[in-house]
C-alpha cells in the first residue's frame, strides 16, 4: 500500500511568497555575469534612463518631470524603471555621483595642500591647482553640471536632496579652506565664511554663463578668469605678482 508524501512548505518558497507583498525597489545583485549580455542589456537601460531623465530635468526642473515620463523617455515601460533605481532620488543621485566624488577629493587635496604651504606663493599654487582640478568636471559632466547650477537653490526636499547635498559639501568645503588659509596665516580676513560664499557664488555665475552659451570667450582666457576669481577671492598673492 503506498502513501502519498506531503511536500513541506521549505523557509525558502515562505521567503518567495512573502516577497510579492513588497513594493518594488532596485534589486541588490544583477543578474547576469559581468560583461555578459544580461550585464551588458542593463547598462544600456541604465544610461537610457539617466539619459532621459537628465534632458528632461534640464528643460522642465527636477520636480517637474515623472518617472512616467523619464521611462516613456528612455523607450521602457513605467515597470521597468523600478528594476534599476528605486525611486526618482536614486536617479538624481546615480547622476549626480561623480561629479561629487570628484568635488569632494578635489577639496580635500587643496586642504592638505594649504595646511603645508609655508608662505603665499604656495597657497597661490594650492588654488590654482585646485581650479584646474575642477575644470574636467564641466568638460566630463557638462550637463550634470548645468543641471547643479540650475538647481542648486531650488528646496532640498524631494529629488533634490542629491543636489542639495553637493551643494552642502561645496559651501562647507570652501568654508574650510578659507578657514585653513587664516589658522595658517595664508589670509586676513574678518569672517572667512564671507570671503567663502562670495567666492563660491562668482565662480558659479560665470561657470553657468558659459555652460549656457552666455558667454564667449576663450578658453584659455576662462580658465585664467575662474583662477583669479578664487584668487580675489582668498585675497591671496604671490610675492612680486601684479
């Protein structure tokens, strides 16, 4: 006589079936080796959609724009959105990303830099260098960039919150070189927050009339024109400079 044995119920199928009941997010792991063409599929889609995302925020704002809109955009469906960032915010802050890094080391070399430089000269150098660090970010990243600038005093709320942030790490890093220059007797200033936000805000008004055709002039001449900036900034001169 035989008896028909009951499959159990295993942790894993109970895992599965809880798992339907979740709202839908960016999964963790990929599937798919790297390089192959599932790997290879979803980057496409990826910079499909950031490619989208970043055309339409320019023209119509961050808030403005849906993510029906940036899937439609990118020739997915609404669906497909959510297998690669879990929501807007996520987007904005995958565009967003290296522009960040490269900000935030940039900084951090011209804080060592000050902090061992022993008379003006040097700290002339450590700006300049700091200046020339930054220009590949507008040349790389020439729309993210515009994008910041459009959008940097707009709320911190929301979408924003990724350029909200950049734009923290920007006023907080000018704030401490500044800060640095004056401990160290590179700079004498009253207030080195002043000095700071003065500076920060010239270099971004003459950064976004050029990104947006508003100005035409060499380019030579604009690197050399942002290296005074910040140099007026500061107050800092070489020995012997005109």
């Amino acid at each position: 006589m035989s008896t028909k044995k009951s499959t159990p119920r295993t942790p894993a199928r109970k895992q599965r079936d809880s798992s339907v009941t979740k709202k839908a997010s960016a999964p963790s792991r990929r599937p798919g080796r790297p390089g192959g063409a599932r790997d290879e599929n979803r980057r496409a889609r990826t910079e499909a959609l950031r490619k989208a995302a970043l055309g339409l925020f320019l023209v119509r704002g961050i808030e403005a724009v849906t993510i029906d809109e940036i899937a439609e955009g990118a020739g997915l469906a609404k669906g497909s959105f959510y297998r690669y960032f879990e929501d807007k915010t996520a987007l904005v802050a995958a565009l967003f990303a290296p522009v960040t890094q490269h900000v935030e080391q940039a900084l951090t070399r011209c804080e060592a830099r000050l902090t061992e430089v022993k008379d003006r000269s040097a700290a002339y150098a450590a700006y300049q260098e700091l200046a020339l660090g930054l220009l590949p970010i507008a040349l790389f990243h020439f729309d993210v960039v515009r994008l910041y600038l459009q959008e940097s005093r707009g709320p911190s709320e929301g979408a924003r919150a990724p350029v909200a942030a950049l734009v923290d790490l920007v006023e907080r890093g000018a704030v401490r070189l500044s800060e640095v220059a004056v401990e160290h007797g590179i700079v004498a200033v009253a207030d080195p927050r002043i000095t700071a936000h003065a500076t920060v805000g010239a270099i971004e008004q003459l950064t976004l009339a050029v990104l947006r055709g508003r100005l035409d002039a060499a380019p030579l001449e604009i690197v050399s024109t942002l290296i005074r900036t910040i140099m007026d900034g500061v107050g800092v001169r070489p020995e012997g400079a005109r």
